[in-house]
C-alpha cells in the first residue's frame, strides 16, 4: 500500500451551465437513446442551477389514457438498467456527437457504481390500474486513492419509470456532473461528539463501531463546488455528520443572545484549519419575493476549542423567523461550505427580560 | 392554470376563474406532485374564524360569538388575481464559471474570495428560493362589517389584509429539515400572512360599548396523496390491485421524547418497545387506527397545565408532529420512524431533548437556543400563542369542497365538524384509505402562562401562520442504526384500547 491508497478522494464538480448551453443537444441525444420522438410531451431538462438531468414523458406517467401493460419485474429492471447504460454513453465523451466543450464531462453519474436501492410497482391514485415501475439507485463513488472503496454520495439518487411494454417513461437524476478534476487529502480521524465544541475539540477517540462515510451533495439550488466525505455517526437517539477531511466543512447556527433589541446569531465552522471568513445573508419565508439580503462578514468572535482556537462569526437581527446563509471559507485551505438554516427566536420574551448564552452575553 | 415548475421539479394545477382569481375561499391547488410523484390531490384554505367578545362601557363582558369569514369577494374582499411565483436560477459565482470545467476548482477557491459573495449566486430582489401560487384579500372594512354582522359594536380593528402564499421549494438537505439533517425533502409552505388594520374616524370607543377579537382561526383541508408502492417479483396485474387491501394512504401522530412526562410514559399499560423508536418518541400511534382528532399546540405550548386558563381540549398532552404515506412494501410494514424517507412530514414542534450540544464550547443552552428551538414551537414569534389541532379523516363526499360550500366544511368549535357528525365513531383507517388531513391554527390574542410570566402575552396584529410548513421526501428507504422501525408503533395506548375507546379525540399523554 502506498501513501496515495490511504488518501481520500475530492472530487470538483463542473459548472451545470455548461450543460445547459447544450440543452437543444443533450435533448436530442437522450430523445435518440430512449428511442422517442420529439414532443411537447417529452421534456428533456437539466437544470442550470444544479445539472440534475430530468425526462419525462407527460402522456405516459400518470395520465395514459389506457391502463398500461407493464413488464414483469425483471424485464422492466432490465431495461432501467439498460436505459441509464445508454444514456450514459450517449451523454458523455463516449458519443462521439457529445458537444466538443463537455468533453470530460458526462451528464450522469458512473453506472457501474450504482447501487440498486429497488424497483417497485406504482399503482395510480384511484387504484384503477398499475401505472408503473419505479426503479432506484444509489450514486456512488471512489473514496481512495487506490481504488478499493466506494462511498455512497449522500442526497443522490438515479430513478427510471417504466411503463407499458417496457417504455422508459421518466429518468431522474438527482446528480450534479462531476468536472473530472480530483484532488486527494487526508481521511481525518473522527473525533468525538462533546459538549466542548463538537469535532474540532474531540478527544480522538473513534466511535464504538466504525461509522459509515459518504460523500454528500447537498441539494438543488444550494451552491457547491466539490464533493468531499463525511462520516455518518450515529449515536443513541441521533445522527452527526461529522467533517472526514481537511475541505469537508460543517457549519452550524446558534440563537446565542436574544433582547429588546433583536437577536445574535452566531456561526461556527467545524472540520477545516479554524481560520474562517463568514459572509451571511438572510431571508423570511413570507418574503421570499424579496429575494435574499446580503448582511456581510458579520463581528468575528475566536472560540477556543480543546485542541484549536476557531473562528466564528456573529450578526444581529431584528426579532424574527428568518431562513440565515452563510457562505463559509477556509482562509488556509479554500475549503468551502454554503449553509442555510431555518432561525426561530425564543417565543416567551416580554419587553423586561433578556435571554442570553451566558459564555458570550 | 398549470404549473409545471422544471427548476424546482413541481407541477400542479392552480384553480382559477375565467378572470385568474382564485375561487371563493381562497387558492386551491390540485394534482400537486414533485419528480413525478404525487403529494396531494387538492389543498386549500377552507376560511378564517373570528372570535368576538362584546363588552360595555364598564369594561365588562357580556358576551362572546364566533363568526365565519371565507376569503371571498362577498365578505368585502378585493380579490387579486392569483400570481404565480418562480424562482430564479441559482449560478456560479463569476470567476468560477469562466473555467469550462473548472479545472482549476480547488486553486480558485483557494486565491480567490469570489465564492462568498451572494451576489453571483442569488440576485438581490430576486426570489431564488420557490415557485408557487399567491394571492391578496384586501378587506379594508371586513372586521366592521364581521362585526357589525353580529350585533356587536365598533372594534379597535375595521380591516382584514390576507395574502396567501403557497410555496414550493427545490429538493435538497439546506436548510435541514430534521436536526439530524440527513433526510432530503421538498418543502411546502402553504403560508398566510393576515393583518388587522385600523380605520381613523372609526366609531371604536374603548370607554364605550366595543368589541375585542379574542382570536383568528384559519382552517385548512389538505388532501394528501403519496403513491403506494410495492415489490413484485412478477407481473402486476388487475387482479393482484384487486386483492391488495387497500391501496391509499396512512398516517401517523407522534410526541418526541420531552413531550410526555418521564413518570407518565413509565406508568403508561403499554411500555415503548426496545429500539430507536422508543428512544426517539414518548407517544406514538402509528398507522393511526382510525379517524382521529388531535391537539398540536394550545396556545403556544404542548403541555395543556402550563396555562393559567386550562383550554377545551383539557390539560392534556399535545402531539409534535404528524407524518403521511402511501401503503407500500409487505403487508403490515410502514415507513420507518424516526426516517421516513418516502413520506410527508407536518412538524410544528420537536423535543427539547434533541440537539443538546449547542455549537459554542462550554455554553449552557438551557433556553433552548439551539437549532430547531427544541421544545418550543416553530411558529411566528410575533403570534406564537397558537392552538394547532389536525384531524385525519376519510375523504367524506358528503365534505368533498367540489360540491360543498366552505361553511359546510367546518364548525364553530372545530372538532364539532368530526365528532358531533351524524358518524360519530371514528371510521377504522389503519389498512389504509382515502385520508383527508384537516390543519388548524388559532391565534388567540393573548395567552398567560404563569411559569414563564403572570402578565399575559399578548399577539401582535399581523403574522403568518403555517411557517413550518411540510416537506416531502420521496427516496428510497434506509436503515442504520439512526432508522426507525418500519412496523407498527403504538404507546402509551394499545392498538386495541384505541380501538374499544371508539373516540375521535386522541390526546398524545
């Protein structure tokens, strides 16, 4: 074994606009692939936000007029397989028709990592019929150096209709391209869960029994540039995700103040070097049309942890009920984390009482 | 009008009139899916109530009414048309994108601080967030004339403005919807934000004869539906649909762990089962056994003996959370809880137990400032003295909202519309149905409760209820250690004493 075989994978994800430049494209060939027409009932999108790539055939899934005939359930996983195996090939540099500027680059995420997760009938809401298959799969991907291990990417998954005689009648991937470009760190060792500042200031104790490690991609819409391990802890009634390298940052909110004049949220990184530039915004649900304020760096506040001194970050708010951003950098490494968190204000304030975390009031 | 929404994945069809108004009592939205799956057949907002009481020049009361006020042109509303909302499209920030890809990610991230600006990600104005429906009642004289309509004199408030916001937001695990943070969801936020206003000149005279509003109840009915789903090995066919029990929907009450006193669930005739469930919940009933109406909140706390006035419902227990799925996988096998993974989930409420390290070293989070607000409700601050009651019921014709009016859809006293109906036993549900979830949210204008302060709070004249809203997951379902059961829980009550009991109204203590 060498040192690269005990270093765990980064993997960058490329820019989803990049696929979306080439919709009309990336449209015809997964319309080539299934085998169908085009039609304004055959949608083919990837969403510039995200890359998640989404067919469906709107005449088919829901609202066939004739009950379907589907397939047995081995032919019909069969041809969910077939189906993602194809377009794949027709959505990455293996078609030679994929457009010069995504070579490199493949829309879905390597099949022959997936793991099946299940194919189940659907019956239609008024129990008249089955309507289709569903089939599911779990992404997965590389963890190190040497090849050995593969990690689930937590928040993906591959999911293909079928419907009658076999027809692919909706693929969806909730995946975000990867840019091909891999970075190779270090696994941190897991640090233990206390009431002293979490990770950063554990003991280095392990957990009992070796926790799981996934990649996770956070979701749609929420801005993120590479794919990095988390261990998934879990404990007596709850589960941790716990930072399992150097660029796999967490971030969390707390209420630490709370007075006649509004609220003190304060954040804190977790899982990177400590030194951390925070830039917060902030929005409230009923005002969503108003679209997100940018607050700014907020007051930078040094927390000592067991083993470290950690930079956090402060803000105050008026009293509310807000959804607060954060984008987070790590000033050494560049590791980035973006974090949302919904920020309700203790309830049971009168005009005369302040509530505050006594360590920072 | 149809609503396929591609950048968040949601489709529904949002009914209006021939002019795009929304139709008497207010949006209804139908055949509401997300990725191709279904979550609703049809929500809506059935109307508000309004509690008055009547007082004389003595300050004295004489008498108390509750009246119904749909949100309609004939109750004095201005109605607006219905706007549809889209999001914008999340992007990269400027220096990044310029890099087909990004062959440079970790360099760039690293020399350069563009990726912390908001600007290249969400325009400023812009609403990044959800798609949606809205629409405005701008009923400048509708509490004059609700008010005038009983009998009553002039109260401090003449007018009534409502927007209702229905949204709908992308799947994704930011900001988490559970404090473990590991279920992806799509958020539904059926919102409404009201305000009372004032009319100068009015008539009010709080030395003379006038009128308070004592609260402002808004009911809703939301038709969930979530596809069933089952493993064959073979072929299905008409007759296996046929021999299937059911193929609708389940649902489940739950308390989180604090909810229930320690001593309660320890002399409760049925102890929780060994396993993450019990370390996870105090009361469960799970499918629900049959219709059931249940209490939530009462006046912004779970505990019916925190309050200086006990409520109707008692001084009972209040359940946290209320969970909804289709029929699936082997017979007598349900969604795993806590997990979930394919699901609706409605939490106004979770344990204070949960997120017990706060982020900060060394800090005493007793006030429960974590994450989640442990043990507090997750309501307007500015109105957090809700009563949040739900029912589960059949989908009762004789209630279907297309063939019946709004003020036949709902009750002075809410309960009333279940259990003094001409069924009054509960309907069994736990094989699965056709399952109506009927949500209310009282704003009372103030509430006391001594072990926080003898001076009551008071509620301010603008808010918006529903903010937790309800998210739907639609994945694959998971195990592990952080996994619930997938079989049928009940506690502190038995399946079988529930079901001798024959009542609606099930308190979770």
């Amino acid at each position: 074994m060498t040192d690269f075989d005990t270093k765990v994978r980064l993997y960058a994800l490329a820019d989803p606009r990049l696929f979306d430049a080439h919709a009309a494209t990336i449209s015809r060939l997964v319309l080539q692939t299934l085998k169908v027409q085009p039609s304004p009932q055959r949608r083919v999108y990837v969403s510039p936000t995200s890359g998640w790539f989404d067919y469906t055939a709107f005449d088919e899934l829901w609202e066939r007029q004739a009950p379907p005939a589907l397939p047995r359930a081995p032919d019909a996983m069969k041809a969910a397989e077939e189906a993602l195996t194809n377009l794949e090939k027709a959505c990455s540099g293996a078609n030679t028709a994929w457009p010069p500027s995504l070579r490199g680059l493949a829309l879905l995420p390597p099949v022959r990592l997936l793991r099946r997760m299940g194919l189940h009938a659907v019956p239609r809401p008024d129990g008249s019929a089955w309507d289709h298959w569903t089939y599911r799969a779990q992404p997965r991907l590389e963890l190190d150096g040497g090849s050995k291990t593969r990690a689930d990417v937590f928040g993906t998954q591959v999911e293909v209709h079928i419907g009658h005689m076999g027809q692919v009648i909706g693929v969806r991937a909730r995946w975000s391209p990867l840019s091909g470009e891999q970075r190779f760190t270090d696994l941190s060792p897991l640090r233990a869960l206390s009431g002293t500042g979490g990770p950063d200031a554990g003991s280095g104790d392990a957990a009992a029994s070796a926790p799981e490690i996934r990649y996770c991609l956070d979701g749609d819409g929420i801005p993120q540039y590479y794919l990095a391990p988390y261990y998934f802890v879990s404990n007596d009634d709850d589960l941790d995700v716990v930072s399992a390298s150097s660029y796999s940052l967490t971030v969390g909110v707390d209420l630490t103040r709370q007075d006649r004049s509004g609220m003190t949220l304060t954040a804190l990184a977790r899982g990177g070097s400590g030194n951390y530039a925070y830039n917060w915004g902030i929005y409230m649900m009923a005002d969503v049309e108003q679209g997100i304020r940018t607050i700014g760096p907020g007051s930078t506040l040094i927390i000592k942890n067991a083993d470290a001194r950690a930079t956090a970050s402060a803000i105050k708010v008026p009293h509310g009920a807000y959804v607060v951003l954060l984008n987070v950098k790590d000033r050494v490494t560049g590791a980035f984390k973006h974090h949302q968190q919904q920020v309700y204000p203790w309830p049971f304030t009168d005009d005369d009482v302040e509530h505050a975390a006594p360590e920072v009031a | 009008m149809l609503v396929i929404d591609a950048a968040t994945g949601w489709s529904f069809e949002c009914i209006t009139d021939p002019s795009g108004k929304p139709p008497d009592g207010g949006l209804v939205l139908q055949r509401i899916r997300h990725d191709g799956h279904n979550f609703a057949k049809d929500i809506r907002t059935i109307g508000v109530w309004f509690e008055l009481e009547r007082f004389d020049s003595l300050g004295r009361s004489l008498s108390r009414t509750k009246t119904f006020c749909p949100l309609s042109a004939a109750k004095g509303f201005v109605v607006s048309d219905v706007r549809k909302l889209e999001p914008q499209a999340v992007t990269y920030a400027e220096a990044l994108q310029k890099v087909p890809g990004h062959a440079k990610t970790f360099k760039d991230l690293a020399e350069a601080d563009t990726a912390m600006l908001f600007s290249d990600y969400f325009k400023d104005g812009d609403n990044s967030v959800a798609c949606g429906a809205a629409a405005k009642y701008d009923g400048q004289l509708t509490i004059d004339s609700l008010v005038s309509d009983c009998g009553y004199p002039p109260c401090e408030y003449s007018g009534f403005t409502v927007e209702q916001l229905f949204l709908f937001s992308r799947y994704s695990n930011v900001p988490a919807h559970e404090p473990t943070g590991a279920l992806f969801a799509a958020r539904f936020h059926p919102l409404i934000r009201y305000q009372l206003t004032k009319k100068k000149n009015s008539a009010y005279d709080p030395q003379g004869p006038h009128t308070k509003i004592m609260s402002i109840r808004f009911d809703y009915r939301l038709h969930l539906y979530l596809d069933s789903s089952y493993e064959w090995t073979e072929k299905p066919d008409a007759p296996q649909i046929r021999r299937r029990r059911s193929l609708g929907n389940q649902a489940g009450l739950f308390a989180d762990k604090d909810s229930i006193s320690v001593t309660k669930v320890l002399t409760a005739p049925v102890l929780p089962p060994r396993g993450f469930e019990r370390m996870a919940f105090s009361a469960v009933e799970k499918p629900l056994v049959a219709e059931a109406t249940a209490a939530g909140l009462l006046k912004g706390v779970s505990d019916g003996s925190e309050l200086a006035i006990p409520p109707i419902e008692g001084k009972v227990d209040c359940w946290d959370n209320v969970h909804w799925w289709g029929t699936r996988y082997e017979r007598d096998t349900y969604i795993s809880a806590p997990g979930a993974f394919h699901a609706a989930h409605c939490h106004w409420r979770w344990g204070a137990t949960i997120n017990a390290l706060g982020i900060l070293p060394g800090v005493d989070y007793d006030y429960g400032f974590r994450h989640f607000l442990p043990g507090k409700p997750l309501v307007d601050p500015d109105i957090f003295m809700q009563t949040i009651r739900v029912a589960v019921s059949r989908n009762d014709a004789r209630f279907d909202p297309a063939r019946t009016a709004p003020d036949k859809l709902t009750a002075s006293e809410w309960e009333d519309l279940f259990e003094k109906h001409d069924s009054p036993s509960p309907q069994p549900i736990d094989s699965g149905d056709d399952i109506v979830l009927w949500y209310s949210t009282e704003v009372s204008s103030e509430v006391t409760i001594p072990s926080r302060s003898n001076a009551p709070f008071r509620a301010k004249a603008a808010g918006t209820v529903f903010l937790h809203g309800l998210f739907f997951a639609h994945d694959a379902e998971q195990s592990g250690a952080a996994v619930g059961s997938r079989f049928s829980n009940y506690w502190p009550r038995s399946a079988s004493e529930i079901r001798r009991a024959g009542r609606w109204f099930r308190p979770a203590g």
